[in-house]
C-alpha cells in the first residue's frame, strides 16, 4: 500500500502562524479536478478561503462549536459542494464524486508536508445562503487545510483525540465473499 494512504489522517492542531500559499492551494484543487466521476460529470465544486479573508470567516461562522474550537487555526478553510444537475439533466452518484475529490486533496496535501481535516459538523443551510448558492448546488462538507501545529495549543479533551492509536477494522470484518458475513481474507 502507498505510504500516502496509511500516513493520512485528520489532525485538528493547526499552525496559527503557517501559510498556505496561492500555487499550494492551487494544486491541491487540481488533485480534486483529477478525481473520477460519474459519466466524466464533475460536478465537485468549492468555495475556498484563506485565514484572515472575508471567505475563511464566513466558512468559519458555518462550522459547529466543537470544530470552531481548533478550526480558527487552519490556514485555509473550504467548503466541498456538488452541483446536482448539467445540460444532460440530473447527475447520478455526485456525493461519491465529491468523497474521491476530498480524498484526492487529503492525499495531497499529505504528500506536500500539509495536513487536512474534513469536517461533516457545519450548517449546511447557512452555507447555502451566505455563499448565494444556486438551487442546484448542494454544500456537503468541509475541510480544513494548513500545516501541522503545537498540540498544547488545542483543548485538553482533542489533546487527548490527537494522541491515541489509529486503529481501523480488519478485512476480515468488512470484506465478504459468497454470503454477507463469510470473510474473503478469514
């Protein structure tokens, strides 16, 4: 397996200080452009925004409270959407897009030394509307991207979420063959 794979996963202690820059931000967003989708769709869209811009505050102001606790440190905060429909009518399988485009970023950004963390707990609604939003599009998720930062810096409680095992289940308990149930790797 590649080391980008196992080497992923979604810290929340952000530099304050850190930057990402312009031509950063931009390849990350290409490793998004290059995911696949239904039918060559595409329908992944953004809505992006550096600290300390009008955009990163009003992403900022969607998030729930538990993320606001440690969000406010990420060098750039955005939002993923899917736009539902194109000139061929509606678009099947565009949450499935948008999971391979984020994961596409996360990867990324692993491998340019950068950390990501993709947040499902911000107001979708308000979303919509501060961004003006076209019916057609829907804002499924956010994501916070910066560099890695100190974890003293984060409440006691994510302190403690930072620091244990990273565990997943086996394939022997989500791969089967034959019958569901009736592992493949035993």
């Amino acid at each position: 397996m590649n080391e980008l794979i196992s080497q992923r996963w979604s810290p929340r202690a952000f530099s304050a200080e850190a930057t990402v820059s312009d031509d950063e931000l931009r390849t990350l967003l290409q490793a998004a452009r290059w995911a696949p989708s239904h039918g060559n769709s595409q329908p992944a869209r953004f809505v992006v925004g550096h600290r300390g811009t009008p955009t990163f505050d009003a992403i900022f102001e969607t998030l729930r409270p538990g993320n606001k606790t440690w969000a406010f440190r990420a060098s750039v905060l955005l939002i993923g959407c899917v736009i539902t429909a194109d000139s061929r009518g509606d678009l099947p399988n565009v949450e499935f897009a948008l999971g391979l485009a984020m994961e596409n970023i996360a990867l990324q950004a692993v491998d340019m030394g950068l950390i990501a963390h993709m947040m499902g707990g911000f107001d979708k609604t308000a979303a919509h509307k501060t961004f003006a939003m076209p019916d057609d599009v829907r804002p499924l998720v956010a994501m916070a991207l910066g560099r890695p930062g100190r974890l003293e810096d984060l409440p006691e409680d994510l302190q403690t979420r930072e620091q244990r095992e990273r565990r997943r289940h086996p394939l022997s308990e989500t791969v089967f063959t034959g019958t569901w149930g009736q592992s493949l790797f035993g």
